[in-house]
C-alpha cells in the first residue's frame, strides 16, 4: 500500500461519462476478445489455420495432380468454387463456435452475470464477440484467398475476388447470430455438440466443397452456408456455379440474423 | 415497476395517442377528399392512417378511465369535478369557440378549391342532410373532450348509485375477479369487444367509415361511441383497482401487437386498402361482420400491445418524453386547423406526398411546440391544461445541486392525474423550505423499497426497506439463504423485485449511468480465463467515467506480483483479491462485495480491510454482506441482520451486540411485574405470577436478585433470546 497513491484517490461522482470513453469502451472489450480467444489454441487452429491449410491441400495439391486430361471437361470456374468453399467454411467458423460455446460458458460460469452487472455500455459485450469473429473470419477468408492467388487458382477479375471475400467476411454475421442463439439456449456442456450439428452437416450437405447429387440438391436450402456460398459466388459472378439470386440467398442470411438475434436477445433478457 | 413508473409510461402513452392524432389528420388530404384532396394520392398513407386510427381513441379513453379513478381517489368527488371542469370543460367550450371556426373554414376552403364537383356535390348534399336532423352540431376533433365529460357524468351517477344499493362493493368485487383471469389471458378482446360488435357488427358503417363513426357532428350522443370508447374507459377504471394488472399488458406487448397487426393485415384486405373515396373502401367479396369482427378484436389488441409497449419501454423518467408529455393535450387541441390549412393550400402542388406530408407534419409540430413553449407552458394556459406553470425564467436557474449532479438533482415530477400533474404543488416559500430540508437529507445511494423476490414457492426476500446512506459502510450479516446475495442482486439489477423498488443513484438499477458510479465483487468467483490481471483491470475500468489507472489499481490492492498472470493461473485467495482490484479499480462511489474475504488467508484479509478503510476514508461507501460479525465489527458503521428475507435488526454494530446478547427470563413470582420491569438490567417484564417473562441483557444480576427478593420463586429458565438464535445459526455455519 503505498499512501502517495491512496492520497490522489477521491472517490465522488465523475460526472456523465464522455463520449469517447464509451467508444473507448467498445474498443477495449473488441481488443481483450480477440487477444482471448488468440490465446486458445483449441479455437486458433481450428478456425484460423485449419481452412486455408485444408483449402491447399484439397483445391490446390490435391487438385492440382488430378490428371489433365479432365481439365477440359470441367467446368470454367471450378477453382474458384473451390475456394469459395473453404472461404465459406473459414467465415462460418469463429462466429458458431466463438459466439455459441464462448457465450454458454460464460453463462454457465457466471462471467455473463457479472457482465450485466458493470457498467458496460449497451451491448458493449456482445460487439466485443462480433467484432471477434468478424476478425477470425476475415483473417481465415482472406488467407484462403492469399493461398489461392499464390497458387494461381483465382480465375475471376481482382474486383469479383474482392467482393467474394467482402460477401464472405460480412456473411460471418449470421453466423454469429447462430451462435448467439445456441449460447443463450444450450447449457457450456451441450452447446458444442449443438454448434457442430450446425457446422458439420452444413459443411457437407450444401456443396460448399463437391457439387452435390441430384436428390440431395434441393435439400441444400436449409443449410445457411450456403446461403453464404451462393450470395458470395454471385456476387463475384461466378454463373456457372451461381443457382440461385444473391440477392434470395442475401436476404436468406439477413432474415437468419435477425431471426436468430431477436430469439436470443429475447432468451438473454429473461434468463441471463 | 414501481407506482411512479407505472404512470410514466401510462402519461407517455396517452401523449403518444393524441401525437399520433396530428400523424393522422396530416395522412388525410391524401386518400381521402377531406380536408381537401391532394394531387398526389398515397396508398402508404392511407396504411398509416388505418394503423393508427383503430387503437388510438380507445387507448386513450382507457387511460382516461384510469386516471379519473386516480383523481377520484386522490382529490374526492368535489375535487374531481373542479379538476375535471377546469381541465376539460372549460378547454371544451373555449377551444370549440375558438377552434372549430377556424378547422371548418380551412375544410370549406379546401374542398371548394381540390374536390371534383361530384364530390363537392356529395358533400353538401350530406352536409344539408346532417344539420336538418335534431342536435346536429360540429364538434370538430373536440368530440373526444364532449364524450370524456358524458364519461365522467355517466360515472359519477353510477358511483353514486352503487354507494347507496351495494355499499359493500360487492359488484366490483366480483369485476375486479372476473377482468383478473381475462387480462391474464389474450382472450380478452374477444370479451371487450362485445358491446361494439352488438352496436355495430351489422352496420356497414363500420366498413365505410372505417371503424367506430367519429362522434363529430351531433350533441347526441352516439351509440357506437359509447359502446366503444364507453368500454374503454370502464375498463381503464377497473384496471386501476388492481394496478398491477398493467403487468399483464407489459408483459404481453409482443404478442398483442403481432396479433394486432395480423388482424389489421385482415380488416385491410377485406376492403382492399386503397386510396380514394367511398367505392374503394366496399368490400368486394366479403360482408360487413368477417370485417367487423377483425377490426374489433383489433382495436384492442393494438390498444394492449401500444399500452403495454410504453409500459415496457417508457417506464424511466425521461425530461424529454416529460416535456412532449406536457405539450400532447395543447397539440392536440390546436393542430386541426394548421393541419387543415396546410393540406388545403398544398393540395394543388405538384409535388409528391413523400415531400408533402413530412412537411405539412414538420410545419405544424414546430408551429406547435413553439407556441406551447412560450404561449403555454408558462401561462395561465399551461396552467388550465396541465394543471402547473412552468416558470420561464425556471430553466436558466440553476437547479439544487444534489450528490449526483445538477441533472440529478431534479426531482421526477409526480404525475397523478390526466393531462399532467394536478395537484403538483406551486412554488411556494412552505415548499422551498421544504426542498431545502429534503437536500439536507441527501438521497440514499441505494435503496430497497418494502422489496419482494420469490424463487417459486421459496421467500427470499419479504418486504425488505434497507438503505444505504452516503459515506458508511453497512454490513449485511445472516446465514446462509437469509436474501444478502438477492439484495445485492436487486441493487445492482441483476434480478428484479416482484414486488417494491430497488434504486441505485436514485435511479432505477438497471441504469447504466447508475452503475458507473458502482463497484461490484460477486459471490461466484469468475474471471475471464483468458485475461491476464493487467488487462483484466484496463478492461474493467474502460467502463467507467475517470477510473483508477491500472497501477494504482495494483498498487492499492497489493496485486502487483499477479499483473502478468493470467486469470486462470490464479488461486482462489488471488481471484479474490483480483475481483477486488476489479471492484474499485472504478473510483467508484459505492461499493458492493459480497463475501469479499471468504477463502482469504489472514494476511489478504488484513490487506483487504485496510485498503476497504483507505476507499472509506477517501469517500466510498460500502455495502458488505459477510457471514462474520467480526468482520462487521472491524468495518462496519450499521449492521443489518437478515434471516428468512427480513430484517430482524439494524443499527450500530453495538446495538446488534447488545440485542445478541439479551436473554429471556421466564418464572412463577409473587414480586409485581411492574416494579421488576424497573430494575435495572431488565429490558422488559410481562405476564402475571404464574408466569413472568423478564428481557435482560444482565441475565446473571438479574437473577440473584429474583431469588434474593422472592425465596419461594419457582419454574426459572433462561434461555436465549430473539436475534441470538439468528446468530447461533449464523456462528454455526461460519464454524
């Protein structure tokens, strides 16, 4: 204890709080989530090296020694739809797990309770998470994209390359929301269980990385990633691989965040 | 919600009402040909005003019905009738006199200038109509005041008449136990809806006209009227018996506006939504009652879900919405005219409604409130609406500067009846000496007001009045279960009473700005793992307005060796020394830590009560709950003892002492009770001599001198007494 220090501490009322510390506020909570969740390995590589390491070894190795007499049976774009994919795969990622298993936990712990109880400025905590995810995601989605330049697989205009990462990066929203509303529904224990039953299947069943059998096609529909994948490809136009209008599958993915983001607002508020 | 916010949102509500007034007479000029019909036709308006047009009369005549009780029961019968002809007789007949010249001759003139002649035709031919018919008289838009005062007579006859037959008040008895169970429930439309639909669930009326026939061209009363806005303001004074019904309502506000909405999407498509005049609005294929009965049950279902959205969303005092609050009832009276000018002079305009309607919206608010704030507000018109005057001068003085700071220091203003505060008392040199005493006793910093919380059948709190006061520390003592960690919880919002108040800053918990000024250790020991110390306490402190710097932080709370650790690195005694850098790391003003020394070993106990007596000296305040009355005795200025969610004792720590300590004599004596009641040592004496019981807190002098003064006294026991077994049971568990 050191009475120099003690003496310059008056403890009274400060008075409205400026408008820059609540900003500043927003900030701190946004920067401290990130370096958390930096810390974890369990969500660190998983999330942000596992796509672009995977996308390089099925869209670029792998596909790459594929014989080259198929090559012109393929359809043009083909690359890119590959990277889309994992692009996809990068931005669904950080905002199911960091949102929905981060958030039970703290349910669970009691970190969210103490939360509602210090002064956060509205929904400072919930901005911290999102801008979180956002992060992870545009690092993953981009180092997909860096991978596939390196490797000479972008086959679209550098306009149309920037507006799939842009789609993919801003489609981790929804993804957040999902997230949101698994973690204020489901407990710390059973909240990983129920964001994979969202992660995985979804994944596999809606194209992102072979296109898909005929019957199973129609199907790909209720998975929102590929909500994503669509509204992404054809944002870059990329039409032979665009079968529905970006602008359904847009508002297929803004529908889903605001669904998703009433449902658990509304949950948070009663249970905490 | 307390009392006070109840009519908060309730004033605000009825302001929102009569606001959206103005938003629907301005919609007019562009679907329909009155007040004129306007180049630009708009089927967006016309959806605007058939949103607003079904719930905003019955809104506000339901409000009214609660406020009139609310003046009855505040003022008594002669009160209610003064207050009532003063505010809404005397508006009637001079704003008529005024008004009504002035709308009518802005209608006349936009018609003649905008409507086709077959229209025009129409209209007088309908105009020469009405006035042969007997009691034909325009009341223009003052109608609702007409029909308010035919509302407050019709009560007060029947008041009467039930005081004489059922002075037991049977009657109401038996409404208030049937309109319980019905709001509860999302039936009730269909119930309050019956006497509209008797009235008008035949009559196409309801389908040309579009809703409930405005009452505005006859003195006779009208019978749709009646039933409509009638059950609406009985239903407001019912309401009123059993206030906390209103929670019904808040709590349902989704539901019953989504449900409004979906009959509103109904009752639109049945007649087709179109602008236009009398053709569009027929019901092709549908009859009048389909219609009828959505746009009844709608009506009420929009009511419930705007008056339960205000209560949900308006409960806090807020200077603004006070302010439009104040102005509503004078907007409303006066825009009829402007709006009507406004439309019929840019009818012919070619511009579209997009750019007309905001304008003719925006010309007549700022016209408005303009002329509230200097003609009304403070005039005698101010004062014959509103029932106060605000001084003008009132804003540039400087306001009594409590605690928490100028805008603080307003007192929110009580809101007890309609149209504003009617009884709120003038600046007067008995009140001013008043607010001078009420300053002098500062705000407590947190209170709990008679604050009630169930866990399902569990009590955790019963009643609870606790608070606390500028400058002391007050410790909360009781076992396990007695409500320490729920009182806290209701202090800092985390829960909410059932019943009663919990204020933090004078302001309601779950303030934010109320918070900033608060700092908090919890029970549970949690901390973001991932965080290392350091950033742990720059995180918390970006919270608050002028916090301590991370290492004063440090410094004071002798956390310095753990800055670099990381949260999940920490012992359970370190946690809790982390979890109280993070509760002052603030500078906050008041302080609350729960168990802060549970799991600390003597020496971070010592260095936590020293840094505790460092904040209290520099000006902090602290509510601690503990288990120890040691720990009270070291800290503690009052101490509140809890067992079973009530406080059982409070007050210095040697006055619990003292309480703790007293025992309870019991015996058969032939000594007068009344003289050993005199000893000294004996608190207390009762019964008779078979059987006497003696309060000591001298049980041992006592005693000998029982058995000294009276050899054949028989059946002694001593035993512990009231509060001492609350702290048996406290001791035992702290063991």
């Amino acid at each position: 204890m050191n009475a120099t220090v003690a003496t310059q501490l008056v403890f009274r009322s400060a008075g409205p709080m400026p408008m820059s510390r609540i900003l500043r506020a927003y900030v701190e909570a946004a920067k401290y989530e990130f370096l958390g969740a930096l810390r974890v390995p369990a969500f660190t590589l998983p999330f942000l090296f596992m796509p672009c390491a995977l996308y390089l070894l099925f869209g670029v190795l792998i596909s790459g020694a594929a014989p080259a007499a198929n090559a012109d049976s393929l359809p043009a774009n083909i690359s890119v739809y590959m990277m889309s994919g994992w692009c996809a795969m990068a931005a669904m990622g950080p905002g199911i797990f960091g949102f929905g298993v981060a958030l039970a936990m703290e349910r669970d712990g009691g970190l969210l309770k103490l939360k509602r109880a210090l002064p956060l400025p509205a929904g400072a905590a919930l901005f911290a998470k999102m801008a979180m995810a956002m992060l992870f995601a545009a690092l993953a989605v981009s180092s997909v994209a860096v991978a596939a330049l390196a490797a000479g697989k972008v086959t679209i205009g550098f306009g149309s390359l920037l507006a799939l990462v842009g789609v993919m990066i801003f489609g981790s929203l929804p993804f957040c929301a999902i997230g949101l509303l698994i973690g204020a529904y489901f407990s710390g224990n059973a909240s990983p269980a129920i964001a994979n039953l969202v992660y995985l299947p979804g994944m596999w069943l809606s194209g992102l990385f072979f296109p898909l059998p005929e019957s199973m096609r129609p199907w790909a529909v209720i998975w929102p990633v590929f909500h994503l994948n669509q509204t992404a490809l054809g944002a870059a136009g990329v039409k032979e691989f665009s079968f529905v209008s970006p602008l359904w599958t847009g508002a297929v993915l803004v529908a889903i965040t605001v669904l998703c983001t009433g449902l658990a607002l509304r949950r948070l508020a009663r249970v905490g | 919600m307390s009392s006070q916010q109840r009519l908060h949102a309730l004033d605000a509500v009825r302001a929102f009402a009569l606001l959206a007034g103005i938003v629907l007479h301005a919609t007019m000029s562009f679907f329909l040909p009155i007040p004129a019909q306007d180049v630009s036709q708009s089927t967006v308006l016309a959806t605007v005003f058939s949103l607003i047009h079904p719930w905003r009369m019955t809104t506000f005549f339901l409000i009214a019905g609660l406020f009139a009780r609310l003046v009855i029961e505040k003022r008594g019968t002669r009160g209610f009738v003064s207050d009532r002809a003063k505010r809404i007789v005397v508006p009637l007949v001079v704003g008529w006199v005024i008004l009504a010249p002035l709308t009518i001759g802005a209608l006349i003139w936009g018609v003649a200038r905008t409507a086709d002649p077959a229209a025009r035709e129409a209209m007088s031919a309908a105009v020469a109509a009405g006035t042969g018919t007997v009691g034909a008289f325009p009341l223009v838009h003052l109608w609702f005041l007409y029909y308010l005062v035919i509302f407050y007579v019709l009560l007060l006859a029947v008041r009467a008449a039930f005081s004489m037959l059922d002075s037991a008040g049977r009657v109401s008895g038996v409404v208030d136990k049937i309109v319980r169970p019905l709001l509860g429930s999302y039936v009730a439309p269909f119930v309050l809806g019956l006497p509209l639909f008797a009235v008008m669930g035949f009559d196409p009326r309801i389908v040309l006209m579009g809703g409930i026939p405005t009452p505005d061209s006859s003195l006779i009363p009208q019978l749709p009227a009646l039933a409509g806005f009638g059950t609406a303001f009985a239903l407001g004074w019912f309401v009123h018996r059993q206030l906390d019904l209103l929670g019904q309502w808040r709590k349902r506000w989704i539901g019953h506006l989504v449900i409004g909405l979906a009959l509103f999407a109904a009752y639109s498509y049945l007649p087709g939504l179109k602008p236009g005049t009398t053709a569009a609005w027929l019901p092709a294929e549908w009859g009048t009652t389909p219609f009828a009965v959505c746009y009844i049950l709608g009506i009420w279902y929009l009511s419930f879900g705007v008056i339960g959205a205000a209560l949900k969303l308006c409960a806090n005092e807020s200077p603004a919405r006070r302010y439009l609050a104040d102005s509503s009832y004078w907007m409303y009276l006066a825009h009829l005219p402007i709006v009507f000018f406004l439309a019929a002079a840019l009818a012919k305009v070619p511009l579209h409604w997009a750019i007309k309607f905001p304008l003719i919206l925006g010309i007549t608010i700022g016209v408005l409130l303009a002329s509230y704030h200097y003609l009304v507000r403070p005039t005698w018109i101010g004062e014959i609406l509103n029932g106060r005057r605000y001084p003008r001068a009132r804003a540039a003085s400087p306001q009594p500067n409590g605690p928490t700071g100028p805008k603080r220091g307003l007192k929110p203003r009580a809101v007890d009846g309609e149209f504003g505060a009617a009884s709120q008392p003038q600046p007067s040199d008995a009140t001013t000496a008043a607010a001078a005493a009420a300053l002098a006793a500062e705000p407590p910093l947190a209170e709990l007001v008679r604050a009630t919380k169930r866990y399902g059948t569990t009590v955790a709190l019963a009643g609870l009045d606790l608070e606390v006061r500028r400058g002391e520390v007050l410790a909360v003592l009781g076992p396990n279960g007695a409500g320490k960690s729920t009182a806290i919880s209701l202090w800092l919002g985390l829960l909410q009473p059932d019943q009663g108040e919990a204020r933090l800053m004078s302001r309601s918990p779950l303030d934010v700005e109320a918070r900033r000024e608060v700092g908090l250790m919890l029970q549970e020991v949690v901390l973001q793992p991932t965080m290392r110390v350091r950033e742990l306490i720059a995180l918390t402190a970006s919270y608050y307005p002028s916090p301590l710097t991370v290492a004063q932080t440090l410094e004071l709370t002798g956390t310095k060796e753990l800055a670099d650790k990381l949260a999940s690195k920490l012992s359970a005694g370190q946690k809790r020394q982390v979890q109280f850098a993070l509760a002052i790391c603030g500078r906050p003003r008041l302080l609350f830590l729960d168990e802060p020394t549970v799991g600390l070993d003597v020496q971070a106990r010592e260095t936590m009560w020293r840094t505790m007596r460092e904040l209290i000296a520099q000006g902090c305040s602290i509510v601690l709950t503990t288990h120890y009355l040691e720990e009270a005795e070291a800290l503690a200025d009052r101490v509140a003892v809890l067992a079973r969610g009530e406080l059982i004792a409070l007050g210095t720590v040697d006055d619990v002492r003292s309480i703790v300590s007293r025992k309870k004599i019991t015996c058969s004596s032939a000594l007068p009770v009344g003289a050993v009641r005199a000893w000294p040592g004996v608190v207390d004496a009762t019964g008779d001599h078979h059987r006497m019981q003696i309060t000591t807190a001298d049980a041992e002098a006592v005693v000998r001198r029982l058995l000294a003064s009276d050899q054949n006294l028989r059946n002694l026991e001593i035993k512990q007494a009231g509060l001492a077994e609350a702290f048996a049971e406290l001791t035992k568990e702290a063991a």
